[in-house]
C-alpha cells in the first residue's frame, strides 16, 4: 500500500458507522464537515502567517481524500442499487 492508500483506508475507518439510528449519521455529517472546517481554518491560518505552508497542505490534502471516499462511496451505492433494479423478480 502507498501512503494515499493508508490514508484513504484511514479516513474512510473514521467515518464509518453502523447502519442505525439517524444521530449516527448526523455524527458521521459532523465529522465529514469538520475536515472541510479544518481546512479552511488552515487556510486561513496560512493568510494571516500564523499556520505554515505544510500543515496547510495536509488539511488540504485530508479534504481531497475525504470528498474523494464520498464520492467513491456514493457511486458504489449507486451501482448497487442499479444491479438491484436489473435482478429478475
């Protein structure tokens, strides 16, 4: 495994939750967001010199990863339910 492997295996591992109650995946919304707020907090950060360049890279970098799970995660669904929708009754 390279390093974008270990990561991706890594964010998607703290994402992940059980199918249940709806509070479970609003917590998994909350943590999905606050990648995003980590980022932009880091950017702005860098805006006002108060975070350096490679701590802003890697909050960029864990955003990219974490948008690139869901959007991965997502087609997956979608390909399974359309494999369900062509199963013979």
């Amino acid at each position: 495994m390279n390093i974008n492997e270990v990561a991706a295996a890594s964010a998607y591992g703290s994402m992940a939750v059980q199918p249940g109650s709806g509070s479970e995946l609003k917590a998994l919304g909350e943590r999905f967001a606050a990648v995003f707020d980590r980022a932009d907090a880091a950017v702005e950060g860098f805006a006002t010199k108060n975070i350096d360049a490679q701590s802003v890279v890697e909050a960029l970098s864990q955003a990219e990863l974490a948008l690139q799970t869901a959007i991965t995660v997502r087609d997956r669904v979608v390909a399974a339910y359309q494999e369900i929708l062509r199963m013979p009754i």
